[in-house]
C-alpha cells in the first residue's frame, strides 16, 4: 500500500514536470529561472516570473541585451531586474510602513507572477498574458506581452485593478535599466522630456533650481545626461514632458544597436533618469523611467506637495476601478556613426528615428501594434 501510493505520488509529478509549458521550463533566463519567452521572426523577450521583470530584448542575429541590471543577486526569490515595475509607489515606504514589511518600490518586483495566457501566435504577432496579486497594496496587476513579428517591437498593456473597499492614492512606474556589455562610455540617451529637478535638491521644493534636458546640475555645475562617463551625479533627475507621447532612446553606436520606448504622455508624465556607477567608477546602470510620479518620496510628502511643475505627483484609484496604461518598446540597427536621436515619431504602422544634427533617419516596421 505504502509502495503503490509513492509510485501514484512519483508519476504525479512526473507528469507535471512533463505537461509545464516549454517557456516555463526554458534555461534562457537569469541563471535558469522560470521565464516567459516570446520569440518572433524579430525579435526575443524573456520575462522572469519571479517579480515579472523584462530581462532580454534582442535581436536573433546580434544577440545583444540592453535591458541588464541587478541579475547577480537573483536567487529564487522574486527580485526586481531589467526593465521591472514600480507598483504602487516609486521610491521609499514610510517608516511605519517598511516596518510592517512594504519594499522599496512596491511589491509588483517582489511577488511571484501568475502565466494567464503561454505565447501564441496571433495576427502577426506572439502574445503572451501574465498577472499578479499585491497583497498589502490591494492591487492586482494584469499584463499583455505582443511581440510583433514585423519588425523588433514589443507592445505592453498593463491593468492595474483596486480590490480594497475604499479608493487610495498610488503611483506606477516603468522602471527600464540598461547595462554592461551594451551599457559603456559611449553610450548616449536621448528623450523628448523638457523642464526638470534634481532629487537630491532640498524639499520641500526641489523644483526651485530647474534645469531643462539634457541639463542637470551638480553643485551648481551643468552636466549633460545624455552621457555617462565615470561620475553619477546628480544620481537621479526627473523631467516633464510637454508632448502628447513621450519617448526616449539608448543608443550604442560602436555595438550597432539602438533601444527606443514610447509612451503617452497622459498616462505617464514624468520621465526620471538615474545613474549608476561600479566601484571602478565605470557605467553600471541608467534608468530610463517614466511614469505616474516624478518625486522619489513616500507618501505623505508627495500629497503635501501636490505638483510640480503643474503636473501630479500621484494618481488615484476607485475601489473596483480599472485603470489601463501601455508602451512601446523596440531595437534599431544603427551605424557607427550615429549620433543619438532628435525625434521618435509613431505613425501606426512604422517607428521613424531622426538622427541628431543631421537629415538622416531610421525607421523600425511596426505593422501590426495597434497601439493608438
């Protein structure tokens, strides 16, 4: 009896292990862990299930990812990497609230995700669904991955859903981080944002030495961010966009490879560019975040600020409201001697990327998106 019901628990099991989906059991992950691969004609992306993180995007015939961060610490917990989620804050709990166990961040990065929908092909593209539950935030999380087979881009639609009783204050940020090999001295980020302030300025109003991209400033000293060369301060600088999308671009002109993204700018506001450095004070990390926020504070100080700039520093959910928010990502080919972007322009069936100080552009087939 004992024998007969160990072997009906071994070919449980088994068969388990035989029926998860293929991407479940993919090794192309951060040190193997479970991903959701979407693989089309031009492109790869890998999501780690463990914080639902964005860990690859690449080109099949080059092979090289920008979004890289932070992968060394991966255990088997859910941690943030890559491109990660800021659910429902960006920045610091409060005191009271990091004691009862609230991260840094929120707790989107920290939970395990659910796979909704294994990748599939439809209409010209791999699509995918994933979702995730936050437990003291109150929120769900519902995410579709489409992966055009057209041309290198990604579409992201996110569902954000309040399950409490009563409606509350968040904040929700894309949180995109490139890094080593792509990352180096030469890279150059651009983006369409305009006004700006730098974090580390005194509250309660940061804003009272503006700058304007790509301008920062370091003790009263100008400093470009469009590069990244070997100091990062200021660390974090958050900008305005007085568009109606907004965009902004990673280029590595000696590795060939450009990574673009695309938002609205009603969704999200703010863009904030953060700088990281390795001990031999070499590029270690950019963020290229946008989102709901542009003040890295917790609560209480961003409902006592209320705006700057006249935009908000947080948004606010119904109880059993709804919210949808999307993006587009994409890769570019670039020559050697590209110098960085003037302008990303959408037309729904082509992105056009038009080439700093010169007439030149480059454009990525979108055919197939469907994001309006």
């Amino acid at each position: 009896m004992t024998e007969s019901r160990s072997l009906r628990k071994a070919l449980a099991a088994l068969a388990v292990v035989l029926f998860l989906p293929i991407s479940i059991l993919a090794q192309e992950g951060v040190k193997g862990r479970p991903s959701v691969i979407l693989e089309s004609k031009s492109a790869k992306l890998v999501v780690d299930i463990g914080g639902g993180s964005i860990v690859r995007f690449l080109l099949p015939d080059q092979g090289l990812n920008p979004i890289v961060w932070a992968e060394e610490r991966a255990g088997s917990d859910p941690v943030p990497m890559g491109h990660f989620l800021c659910l429902d804050r960006w920045g610091a709990p409060s005191e009271a609230e990091l004691n009862n166990g609230m991260p840094f961040h929120g707790e989107a990065p920290y939970v395990n995700w659910n796979v909704d929908q294994q990748p599939r092909t439809v209409k010209g593209a791999v699509e995918a669904e994933m979702s995730a539950s936050l437990p003291m935030a109150g929120l769900d999380i519902h995410r579709t991955l489409r992966l055009l087979d057209n041309g290198p881009v990604a579409i992201v639609r996110e569902v954000v859903t309040n399950r409490n009783k009563i409606g509350r204050i968040y904040n929700w940020v894309q949180h995109p981080t490139i890094g080593p090999p792509f990352l180096d001295e030469s890279v150059v980020v651009d983006t369409n944002a305009r006004e700006g302030f730098m974090q580390d300025s005194p509250l309660p109003n940061p804003e009272a030495a503006s700058v304007h991209w790509p301008q920062a400033l370091k003790d009263g000293a100008p400093v470009n961010m469009r590069r990244l060369v070997e100091d990062p301060f200021p660390r974090v600088v958050s900008y305005t966009i007085d568009e109606e999308i907004g965009w902004t671009t990673a280029a590595n002109a000696g590795k060939g490879l450009l990574l673009g993204y695309i938002w609205k700018t009603d969704e999200y506001p703010w863009f904030n560019a953060w700088r990281h450095v390795d001990d031999d004070n070499k590029p270690l990390a950019r963020g290229l975040e946008f989102g709901t926020t542009g003040l890295h504070q917790p609560f209480a100080i961003l409902t006592a600020k209320g705006r700057i700039f006249g935009r908000p520093l947080f948004a606010h959910i119904d109880t059993g409201e709804r919210v949808t928010k999307s993006y587009v990502m994409f890769l570019l080919k670039i020559p050697a001697d590209f110098a960085g972007a003037s302008g990303v322009e959408y037309s729904g069936n082509q992105i056009k990327v038009n080439e700093r100080g010169t007439e030149r552009s480059f454009t990525v087939d979108a055919r197939g998106a469907d994001w309006e």
